[in-house]
C-alpha cells in the first residue's frame, strides 16, 4: 500500500471511525487522545497553515532572533501544556513498553494529520527523542517552525520525560531545501553536539484536565450555524487528502484551542506585539478573502469558521459579530482574542472594499464563553 494511502487508513480507521476525533457538530471539534481510563476531552479548532506561515515570517523579519525565541517559547510552551491537560503518559508513569507504544500512537496521529510520512527513534535513558516528516506544516514552507516544529514538539517529549530542561531544534527542513523535516529533542549538552543554533525555555505551565475545561467547552447545539467540518468535508469544500486537510488549496490542521491564547500571551510581549500580530492577521483575512473569491462575507464567516471549530457565530449587526461557544481556557478572561478579531477584520474589509477593524471585544461567561467582537 502506498505511504500516502497508508497514513490515511490509518488516520481513518484509529482516529476517526471510534470518534477519537468528533468533527460533525458544528461549532466544535473535539479531541480525545488518551487512553482508558484517563479519557480527556479536548476543544480543538483547525488553522490555516498560511496563517502561521505568515506570522513567523513576519515576526522573524520584524525582530530577529528575539522574534525566533518568543515563537519557540510560545510553541514550547504550548507542547508542554497541551500533553499536560491530555494527561499523556509520561516515563514516570508507566512502563517503558507501554510508553513507547503510547510515542508510536502519538506519531502516528501526527503524521496523520500534519505530515505525510513520519520516523521517529526514542532513546528512554538519555531522554532523547529524534522525529523526522515529510511536508511537515508550515516549516516546509517558510523553513522555521519554531512554533509546532522545534517549540510545540519539544514541550510534548518535555512532558513526557519530566524535564522541563528539555530542548528542541530542528537539524533539517524541507523549507530550508534539505529532503526532509529532522527534530531532535533532548538535553541542551546533546543538542550542542549536533548544534550550537537552537532556543531554550523552561519557563512551563502544565494545567490538568479537569471539569471547568469540560463544562465551558461541552458540546452544544448551534443556534445559528449549521455546517459542520463532516458535512463540509461531504459536500466537497474541503478534501482529506494525502493526510492533509485541504479548502482552496489553503492546508488546515487541528491544534488545541489553548495555541491561539499562549500564542497572543508570548507575542505581546514584543515591542508592539500585539498591533503587529493583529497586522498579521488582518492581512490573512484579506487573503483568506481572495482565495475565496465572493464578496458575501455574512454567509461565509457563519459558515466557515463553526466548521473549524470556533464556535456558532453569527452577525448581530454590521458592527457587533457574536462567536457563542467560543474556545474557553483559563486564559480566556485576560486575553484580547487579536488572532480571531484580525482574522474578521481583513475578511470583512476585503469584502467591502474598505477597512474596516474589530478592535474591541466584551467577553460573557457563565455556562460557556460568548466573544462578541466589535469596531
């Protein structure tokens, strides 16, 4: 069988089939990775590939090394967090056979959904982990991936060997002309063997899985949008192909909703941070826009993004748009939400042909989070 076919039957049969992954409630996608009896139920949403291409494009062009290391330390902190309220064994917590097969699920489900072709070799003593990918994302684009690539995989192995001093760097990227993606995750004096080029951060936060997280970002019926990533996927608008989630040839992945909060937290504390990331995505938007081609903004936004997974949203007025079961997490009530507003913001003004920005928000929550954003 070939490897592209291989990865999609697998994908299909161990991941969607028993609804390890639920994409057909519109609003929502929801993840569970774990194993019995340490269920986790996860709100995932999916992203546009061209979106974190374009950020840390920028972001490195504005700032240099300090821009390299704020992504690898919002991407480590993001692994770290996000194998943390998966409840992801780790080498304390079970058998060393038990945690290889728990690596080899894991780099599966990733080659399943944010690559085509994945190897990876663990060495459990020295707390060393080596991965390599084909078309991995983003990275095979732009040749960074201090995010998902260097950052986001070596929070995971940092959990998962319980050494925060863990560290990552990527030897070869396609982006970067070599054939394929190579990470390697371990110790700062075994990384220093193969290169004096890489980031640290050990500032981590992991956050455990528990009913606050469960409560806010239950499943619930839409009031107002009706497509969700199933029926899209049935009708055509996107297409799983080659192990990649595809709408207008623009690649989507699925990440835990907790990246877009840490991803905020960390870039605003640039100088300007928060204009310049807000800048970012308003020109996605504007592109998101053209690769669309139509102009009729209030049924696309309600139709288009409850399928990725952010929530039933709907127009209030021309002014006011209401995202009702938005992503909730503990960072939900200090952050200012740039990503999704500076998404709208250039959808929206591309569309009318005049800028127009969301720059303010109120935030509701009680039973789950409404963000309704405003110009």
């Amino acid at each position: 069988m070939p490897i592209k076919d291989r990865v999609v039957s697998w994908y299909i049969q161990n991941i969607l089939i028993p609804r390890i992954e639920i994409i057909d409630n519109p609003g929502f996608i929801i993840t569970t990775l774990s194993k019995p009896p340490n269920i986790t139920y996860l709100r995932e949403i999916f992203l546009p590939e061209p979106l974190f291409e374009l950020i840390e494009t920028r972001i490195v062009e504005h700032y240099g090394n300090k821009g390299k290391q704020t992504l690898y330390s919002a991407g480590k902190k993001f692994g770290y967090l996000y194998a943390s309220i998966s409840n992801f064994p780790t080498i304390n917590t079970t058998n060393k056979k038990d945690f290889s097969n728990f690596a080899y699920y894991l780099v599966r489900y990733i080659e399943g959904v944010f690559s085509s072709k994945a190897q990876h070799k663990i060495n459990v003593d020295e707390k060393l982990f080596t991965v390599s990918f084909k078309d991995y994302i983003i990275c095979r684009h732009n040749g960074l991936g201090y995010i998902m690539a260097d950052g986001g995989i070596a929070g995971i192995w940092a959990y998962a060997v319980d050494e925060k001093s863990i560290e990552g760097v990527q030897l070869e990227c396609q982006g970067r002309g070599d054939d394929k993606c190579l990470i390697m995750c371990g110790y700062e004096e075994k990384i220093r063997e193969k290169t004096p080029n890489f980031f640290c951060e050990k500032n981590l936060l992991g956050q455990k899985f528990e009913e606050t997280y469960l409560s806010l970002n239950r499943i619930r019926p839409p009031d107002y949008s009706n497509n969700s990533l199933q029926d899209l996927l049935h009708v055509g608008f996107f297409e799983y192909k080659h192990g990649m989630l595809v709408y207008n040839n623009i690649r989507f992945f699925p990440v835990e909703s907790h990246i877009l909060y840490i991803l905020e937290e960390e870039l605003s504390k640039l100088e300007n941070g928060e204009q310049t990331l807000f800048n970012i995505c308003f020109d996605f938007g504007r592109y998101l826009r053209k690769k669309y081609g139509y102009e009729d903004y209030k049924k696309f936004i309600p139709d288009f993004f409850p399928a990725l997974g952010f929530g039933d949203i709907t127009f209030l007025d021309a002014e006011n748009i209401a995202a009702i079961y938005y992503p909730w997490t503990f960072f939900s009530k200090k952050s200012k939400y740039i990503i999704f507003r500076g998404m709208i913001s250039g959808f929206v003004s591309d569309s009318i042909k005049k800028k127009i920005e969301f720059k303010n928000y109120d935030i509701d929550i009680k039973d789950f989070l409404t963000l309704t954003i405003k110009t």
